[in-house]
C-alpha cells in the first residue's frame, strides 16, 4: 500500500525493449533502500548516537564536495578539539581555518565558527532542533538545515545531496544525471518521496544518500549490487546517454584555488603572523598571487596587518 500522497506524474524514457517503464511505487523504493542500508551502512562516527546535533553539523560542514576519507581524521581532531558549539565559539575564527587543515574550501571553516557563535548566543550553545531556527543560522543552507533536522533529530524533510538526486533522476525520472543545479521539480520530488513517518523518513534520508555514494555512483554504478535495479527507470530504459551539457570534472593545478591553498598552508604552519616575502615563496606569478592573496582578504580568510605582514583572522 503506497503510503504517501498522490505522486505527481513522472515520464520515464522509453526504448523497444521497454516500451512503458512505469515510475517505481515509492512504498517498495523504501522498503528495498531502507532494508539495504540496514545491512550495508558504513558505521561512520557521526552516525553513532554520541556524535549529537553538534557532530552531525560539523560532518554535514566537511563533506560538502570532499570524500569521506579525506573528512575523517579532521572531523575526529575538530570534535576532540571542540565537543561543543560554545568550545569553537571561544576561539578566533583562524583556529577554525587553522584546524580546518587542507580539507578545501576553508570559507567552510568561517561559516562553520558563525553558525557555533550564533548557536552559543541564540539557543544556549545546544544546535536547535527547529528546521527554521536552523536555517536562520549563519552558513547554513537549505540542505544542511534538512540534514541536521533529518539526520540528528529525526524529522521528516527532503535531505537532497548531489548522491540524493542522482538516486532519483535514474530510479523515478529516468535519467542518468540530475540538472547541474536544484530544480523545484526535483525538490517536488523528493518531498513526494518522503514517508509520512518521522522515522522511516529520515532513515529514507540517510539510506537514499548511502545509495548514491556507494553504489549509485556517478561514474561507475553497480547495478547489479543495488537493492531497486528492478524498479529503476533509468535502467529499464537500456540506460540512455546523458543528453546535457557535457559534465566537467573540477580543474585545480594551477588555478587560483591552488595558489589559495598554498597561501593558506603557510599561514596555518606559522604561530603568528608572516611577512610578504614568506607568502610570496609560494607562487612563482605575481599577478596570480597577489589575485589569490586579495581573495583570500576579501574572503576574511586573511587578515592583512599594517607593517605588510598577514595571518588568520582573529576576530
């Protein structure tokens, strides 16, 4: 018995071998996706009762666009380093860059240090559990507020990651890769896909997501290990090519990002603060550079001192 409300209408690609595939019945896409992730789940620390809202935060901070091993031994110091919101609030964002390490994307770090400052301020140091009250924290988006809600306290949202979507495009739309951005057709979706449960939702949540990372994967899914193969739109279709802009995989030697990182890491190396001519070791084109270092400034990344010396901020 199909437990959610009316789904909305949903064409699936069409071939001589599959002349009508019709969308997957929701009620058995969960039950299959839920009963997989039962047995196959990785035991990841911010999945353990003990992690908490605040531990659940942090890991959804981390691993936005950087893999789960790189995440790990970053998440396990920060969360020693600082158990509570208030324990990073007490210190200056630059401890957050600092320890923030070469994960990427440190702008990541500042947020990460405002949401804990407003979470210290606003609702006594304890991550809010009311979806609203987290979207009103500095940083956080609306796929984060959904994952923490989802994932910490067991609320019923749509917690729609890039693994998330690409889940649904084969297995209800059809397709092989979602829009490069989130559509509301996809969000209409994914709500209609939620189980009426509380619970049952946000373990659909979680079990959705471990689908796309680990067997619904980008370049090289494995159809046969997955739990809905049978039901999957996109395979019932002899899996057609993607018919989208062609997909680009992220450039970083040379590019500005590269020059960031290596500004930063001398930053993160000093106990204090560094003069010109130690950042300017790092790169051997000024003009790039001087880009980088600007951006990095303009970014509270870095905090620009009168005598030419730089170091992280501190307020």
């Amino acid at each position: 018995m199909n437990i959610l409300p009316t789904m909305p209408t949903v064409t699936t690609p069409m071939n001589e071998t599959n002349p009508a595939a019709p969308a997957a019945e929701p009620a058995v896409l969960h039950e299959s996706v839920i009963g997989w992730f039962g047995e196959h789940a990785r035991d990841l620390p911010w999945r353990r009762p003990e992690a908490g809202a605040w531990g659940v935060m942090v890991s959804e901070f981390m691993l936005q666009q950087t893999p789960v091993s790189r995440v790990l031994p970053v998440y396990e110091q920060w969360l020693e380093r600082w158990p509570r919101p208030a324990d990073l609030a007490a210190e200056a964002p630059g401890e957050a860059v600092r320890a923030w390490g070469r994960l990427g994307y440190p702008r990541r770090a500042l947020r990460l240090h405002g949401a804990a400052l407003a979470i210290t301020e606003r609702h006594g140091g304890d991550v809010p559990a009311d979806h609203a009250q987290l979207l009103a924290l500095p940083g956080i988006g609306e796929y984060t507020a959904a994952a923490v809600a989802s994932f910490a306290y067991g609320q019923r949202h749509a917690v729609l990651d890039t693994n998330v979507r690409r889940v649904f495009a084969r297995a209800v739309t059809g397709v092989q890769y979602p829009p490069t951005a989130t559509t509301a057709a996809e969000r209409r979706l994914a709500r209609a896909l939620l189980p009426e449960d509380e619970t049952t939702a946000a373990r659909w949540a979680a079990a959705s997501m471990e689908l796309g990372a680990l067997v619904c994967t980008a370049k090289n899914e494995t159809c046969v290990r997955c739990p809905i193969a049978a039901q999957c739109a996109w395979r019932l279709a002899g899996k057609p090519a993607h018919q989208g802009p062609a997909r680009r995989g992220q450039t970083y030697a040379g590019t500005d990002r590269q020059v960031r990182g290596r500004l930063l890491a001398v930053l993160r190396d000093a106990t204090g603060s560094v003069p010109q001519s130690a950042l300017d070791a790092v790169w051997h084109e000024p003009v790039q550079r001087a880009r980088a270092l600007d951006g990095l400034v303009a970014d509270g990344l870095v905090e620009p001192l009168d005598d030419g010396f730089y170091r992280l901020p501190q307020s």
